[in-house]
C-alpha cells in the first residue's frame, strides 16, 4: 500500500511482519507488539532499524520503557470509526516523548487525515487506488483550530490574546497613555503553545 | 449574543468548502454511498424515510432575529415551508436535496451558524438553560462556557470518532432547567465555601435504551480548569469506553462498568497530566466571551406597570396565557414569555417559515433581537417589558403561538417518530396530537397543573420518555404499534427515570390511558400537591390498578 507523508508520495522501506511469518534476515521491519514483547532481545541485536506495530486495543503504555528503541510505531485504525489511535498517539508523542515515525494504517480515510497530523501522526498508508497527491493535500484541513493538540500549532485563543508587536517610539512623538488592562488576571503565555510545545 | 470573530468565521467558510467538495465528490460518483455516510454524518446529514434530513446546531439554543429568519428562509427555499425545532435546541429540516446541502450550509454561514456535529460519534451541540441570563437564582450565564466548550469541541482532531455521540449539557442555576443530568457530561454552576464560581462535574447520565442518572465525579472545579478536565473525561471515554457494541458504547456503561469511584479516579489522574498546562483557560478569554453575554440596555422599573394589573384583572384569557407561558425576570418590569409551538392537535415543535419571519420580528420590536429554543420545543422571548405583554400576547394569538399550556398535559415533547425517521419503531406525532386533541379544554389542563408528557417512537428516546412526569414509549409488537408507558420520570435538580407501569398499550388506548392515570391523580391529590409529587408519595400501586382493572 502506498504511503503518504506532507509532501506527498514516499518509499515505504519497511516491511511490516505478521506473527505467524518468519523474521527477514535483515532490512527494517515492523513487528506486532506480540512479537517484541517474546522477542526482544532477538530484535534488539538485529543491526537494522526497528518498528512496532499497536492495535488500537494496545495502550501506549505497553511500550512506554521502550519508547527510543522504535523508528517506527505503527498505530492500526481496524475501522475509521474505531477513534482510539488518536489518543494513542497523542499519548506517544506528548507523554512518553516519542519523536520518531508515527504511521497510520488500517481504514485510513482522506477526511481523517488531518485530524491524525494535528494528533501526532507523520505517514498515512493509504488505499492503492488513492491519489497521492490530492490525499497529502487533505492533510491540511481547516487553517483555524479552536483546540491545542500535539501539532502545536496556534489556537485562536492563543492567536486573539496574542501581545500586539512592540514599536519604536519615535524622539518626537508623544508615547501613548499606558493602557491599563481591565482588571483580569492573565493566566496563560500563549508563546508557551506557539513555540512548539513538543519539538519533535 | 455571541458574535463570530474573524476566526470563528473563517473556520466555517471552510467547512463549508469542504463539505461541498465532498457532495461534489459523491455526486460525481467518486465516493460511493458508503464512503459519503461517514462525511455527511459528520454534518448531520441524514437519511431518512423519505428524503435527507439536515440537523442545524443552535448553540446553547440562542438565535438573533437574523438568524431566525435565515431559518425561515431555508424551510421556504429548500424545504416544506417549515422546521422541526428539537429537544437537544436544534432545527431539523426533513425534506433536503443532497444537491443544496452546501448552499444550505453557505447561507447558514452568511449568519454565524453551522451543522458541524449534529451527528456523528462526537461532541454535539451544547445545550444550557433556555433562561439563562434573565433567571433570578442564577450564578453566572452557562452560554459563556457552553461557548467555550463550543469552540474546543469543534473538530476535536483527537474526539472526532469516539464509542458513541456525546452530550454537554451546562445549567448556571440552581433549579435545572437543561437536564443536566440526563446528559453524558452535565455541568453544574456552584460556589464553593468561598465564594468562588465553578462547577459541580456530572458525568454518564442519559436515556435511551439504559437510562441513568449522571454520577457526580467533582464537586467543585474552577473555572480555568473546565477545558483540561472535559479532555480528561473525554480521553479515559475514548480509550475506554465500549466499542464492541453499539448500544454499551455511552459512557454511561463505562462509569457504570467500573463504578464511579473508580472512573473518578481515572479522570483524576489523567487529568493530573496536563493540568495547569496549554488547556487552562485563560481569564482573559473567559472574559472576552462573557462581554458578548452582557445583560441588554434594559430600562428601570419600580415593579409591575400599573396598566398591565389592569389588564391581568380585565381580561382573563391574557391572565390565562401570563400564568402559563409567562416566567418571571430577574429584573423588575421585565418577563420571560414563553411561546407554545404545541397548538391542541399540532405537531410538537414544528414552526412554518411565517411564524419564523414573525417571531424574528417580535423579537427585534419586543426583546433585543434574541430569541431562544428550548429543550422542551417551545421559543423564547426573554426580555419582555411587562407593559407591552397585552399587545404582544396579540399578536402571538394571531400567529398561532399562544397556546396557553406551557408546562402543561398539552405541552407534549415528540421525537419525529415513525412519520420521518428510519430508526423508529412507531409513530410519535399522532400520539401526540391525539393527547393534546384529548386535553384540549383548557380550564381542564389548569386544573391538571404541572404535567410533563414526553413521547418517543423508539427506545432511543429522542422524545426523552423516561423522565417524563408521564413517559411514552412506541414499540413494535409483531409489526404492530404498541406504547409502554411510564410514570414518574423527572429531568431537573431531582431527576429520576420513569418506572414501567405494566404491559404495553395498542394505539387506540393510548389516550385513554393516560385519562385514566389523570383520573387516578386528581382523586388522590392533595391541596395543590404536582402529579409528580402526588406519585413519588404513593408510587405507582394506583395508577397501575386502575389501568389494568378491566383486565
């Protein structure tokens, strides 16, 4: 299946091993969480890069010690209206501090994919008879976002309370009365959510 | 009211392209029908009996005169010259072309408005008291926050695909007049022994097919914390709640599940993790809001003007109409007026575009522009000057929307029922009219006094059976309509669910059934004991031996 990152169309160089399957030699792979959980320290010695696959019965948890040993995590959407991998991923990025490839695979939708980018996810596999490129352009979604999410990216809360820019005050010109703000205690820094609160 | 910054509009103009590049995409047959549903459902789109149905959100339920009569407009361009308003405050409309949908929405937008997650397994619409502002025992407006929960619910990228539909449901009073209780989340206004404002958190109340009550899992959280502590709760559901079976998906079975305790406990810690972080609300937007809430220029009064005493004691079919559909304002020379959408016979919360066109009018002219829709499928017209109550109870009159039976055995809720929705069992509407036809004399419905009848056509109760004060349920009996009925259900500050009198009645003995539980009442009642309060002292020994006498 092809997949998908921001700018489009990419080699996919993993292979993506089932339980009952025997391991390749060598080359990537992603492998159930079955699996390493039997095979660790047989996966571990192997000299080439390493995924792991969740389904969405699987809680972040379970990998949560492990988490700098994956390139990859694969997180399964069964059906698109099985939601539970937006959590996990969230979870990976934000609270376990996961900043390698966060996949997206199963029933991956075009109108999904923009709500999976804004909870962490890097790679969507998407059905072969998809278009690559109109799909990568659905990542976008809608340019206002009302709620703060693992893309970091500005809420209109934050854009509206943003300060106003300062400005040099010219030798000649009178400096503006000091507008006293009405009486309400600011308890937010909006540059903590624009700064990219989990640079990954 | 609130008003759409450039973000807010932004968002929806987007939504609206992208909804029709979706439609355009089916049409084209790009998307096959199964590949649509999800799309349109995530705008309530649905399909029904006979054609698409378009659910539009009324936030919180409150509509500025020009946002009415662009309803208007719709049900006359697009529609049959009519709406549907329903019990969660939103406006239905049953006969939609797939082909207009993104027009429709482009107009909603024109006003501020929207059908973002009418459907879907997300956050819906929020609702909150339909008096909210001008009730006397209010704490603070609920609209402030029910915006607020609005705007971070909306595309929710992480609870857009939950086990099930979810429901907020805000009340800033004491006395409850949004069923919190009977909500996924409900969100009580209190103060602490500070005097502090924030909210007593409710959490898995609902009815359908396991009716509950909501648990309450916090007794008090500041305010700054509403957004965090709702992601929590939302979080643990997401994770956790039932996917394996479509009627145990609320999460009402997952709080019942691991009892309350312990679902405390896990929203606790969740909630330990990204408190006081990027989710506090800052007091600076908390404000920002409240000041699109504040009160209107009302006028000063001592009391009551001395011509409207006048008109209360002259005419006693006004004095009628003010003791029923007429509630008290917090501010003196002011009411609340309540108009029916319940006519003796008619179609529970139907409005034809006149009426719209007409009630945007008494607003602009009568109450600052703003109209309100209530849960119970009735407008409002919040801020009434006493002294112009006798004209405008005229003009309702001619209109059609002064039935005098708020809160009474007349003002019956409905669900569509079998007449336009594909999940009904039986059909709601005619129940309905055949009860209102029934008790239609009005000295009669005085004299019954406070009585709720809700009315659903199927166990999904979207006509909120179980916690009517009488409760109707349609089911199919062997492909034949049949009602169970139910007594004693109650959606305020005490909320209770209905209790099950007994074996389901045939469609022609609905409405003797409920004479005869009337009946039964009014004997036993004592001094000016409510039926409610009448049954929660005897419970439903008599009621039921009177119903099944003959049998």
């Amino acid at each position: 299946m092809p997949l998908i990152k921001a700018n489009g169309l990419v080699d996919d160089l993993w292979t993506h091993v089932k339980d009952e399957e025997q391991l390749p030699p060598d080359g990537a792979v992603i492998v159930t969480l079955a699996r390493w959980q039997a095979n660790r320290d047989q996966l571990l010695a192997r000299p080439t890069p390493l995924g792991v696959r969740l389904r969405s019965d699987q809680a972040p948890s379970a990998i949560a010690g492990d988490i700098e040993r994956f390139d990859v995590i694969a997180l399964e959407f069964p059906k698109f209206t099985d939601g539970r991998a937006y959590s996990s991923a969230r979870l990976l990025r934000e609270r376990h501090g996961f900043r390698g490839e966060l996949r997206a695979v199963g029933s991956v939708l075009r109108d999904q994919l923009a709500f999976m980018r804004r909870c962490g996810f890097d790679s969507f596999q998407i059905p072969d008879s998809a278009d690559a490129a109109a799909w990568a352009g659905s990542l976008r979604g809608i340019s206002v976002v009302y709620q703060p999410a693992t893309d970091a990216r500005t809420t209109a809360i934050a854009a509206r309370h943003k300060p106003a820019p300062r400005r040099e005050v010219e030798d000649d010109e009178e400096p503006a009365p000091k507008v006293v703000a009405a009486a309400v205690e600011v308890s937010y820094e909006p540059s903590q959510v624009c700064a990219g609160y989990w640079a990954y | 009211m609130y008003r759409y910054d450039n973000y807010d509009q932004t968002l929806v103009n987007e939504r609206v392209a992208q909804f029709r590049d979706q439609v355009n995409r089916r049409l084209a047959g790009e998307l096959s029908d199964d590949e649509f549903k999800p799309l349109r459902l995530m705008n309530g789109l649905y399909l029904q009996l006979h054609a698409y149905m378009l659910r539009v959100a009324i936030p919180y339920g409150t509509l500025s005169s020009k946002q009415l009569r662009k309803l208007a407009h719709i049900g006359r361009r697009y529609d049959k010259g009519y709406g549907h308003f329903t019990t969660r405050q939103n406006i239905q409309y049953n006969w939609i072309k797939l082909e207009e949908t993104a027009d429709i929405l482009a107009e909603l937008a024109e006003v501020e408005m929207h059908a973002i997650q009418t459907s879907g397994n997300c956050i819906r619409n929020i609702t909150a008291d339909h008096f909210a502002g001008v009730a006397a025992d209010e704490i603070e407006d609920p609209r402030i926050y029910s915006e607020i929960i609005r705007q971070w619910s909306t595309f929710h990228p992480e609870f857009s695909f939950l086990p099930r539909k979810f429901k907020v449901a805000v009340t800033g009073s004491p006395h409850d007049r949004a069923a919190v209780k009977v909500h996924d989340i409900g969100l009580r206004m209190i103060r602490n022994e500070a005097g502090e404002a924030g909210f007593e958190v409710l959490v898995g109340g609902g009815q359908g097919r396991t009716p509950v009550i909501a648990k309450s899992i916090r007794p008090f959280l500041p305010k700054r914390h509403l957004l965090s502590y709702l992601e929590a709760i939302l979080r643990v559901y997401n994770q956790l709640g039932r996917r394996d079976n479509l009627y145990k998906a609320r999460v009402k079975i997952l709080v019942d599940a691991v009892g309350a305790a312990q679902f405390t406990q896990m929203v606790e810690e969740e909630w330990q993790h990204i408190r006081d972080g990027y989710l506090d609300l800052p007091a600076v937007e908390i404000e920002r809001i409240r000041a699109y809430f504040a009160p209107p220029p009302y006028k000063r009064f001592d009391g009551a003007p001395a011509e409207y005493e006048t008109q209360l004691r002259r005419d006693f079919l006004f004095a009628r109409w003010v003791r029923t559909n007429v509630a008290a304002h917090k501010r003196p020379g002011y009411a609340i007026v309540t108009l029916s959408l319940k006519p003796t016979g008619g179609v529970p919360g139907d409005a034809t575009d006149t009426q719209m066109d007409a009630v945007a009018d008494l607003a602009d002219r009568y109450s600052f522009g703003e109209i309100r829709v209530t849960h119970e499928q009735n407008l409002v017209l919040a801020d009434v000057e006493q002294a112009v109550l006798f004209e405008l109870w005229r003009k309702l009159e001619a209109l059609n929307l002064a039935e005098p039976n708020v809160g009474l055995a007349g003002d019956i809720i409905a669900c569509p029922g079998l007449d336009y929705c594909a999940l009904a069992n039986a059909r709601s509407i005619p129940v309905a009219q055949q009860i209102s036809k029934h008790f239609g004399d009005l000295t009669r419905l005085l004299d019954i006094g406070e009585l709720k009848i809700k009315i659903s056509g199927c166990i999904n109760a979207c006509g909120h059976h179980h916690v009517g004060h009488i409760g109707i349920l349609g089911v199919d009996k062997h492909g034949q309509e049949f009602y169970q009925i139910t007594l004693g259900g109650s959606a305020d500050e005490n909320a209770s669910i209905g209790d099950i009198v007994g074996p389901a009645f045939g469609t022609e003995q609905v409405v003797g059934a409920v004479e005869t539980i009337i009946d039964t009442y009014l004997n036993l009642r004592q001094g000016g004991e409510r039926f409610l309060d009448a049954y929660r002292r005897v419970g439903l020994k008599p009621f039921k031996e009177k119903l099944y006498a003959a049998h």
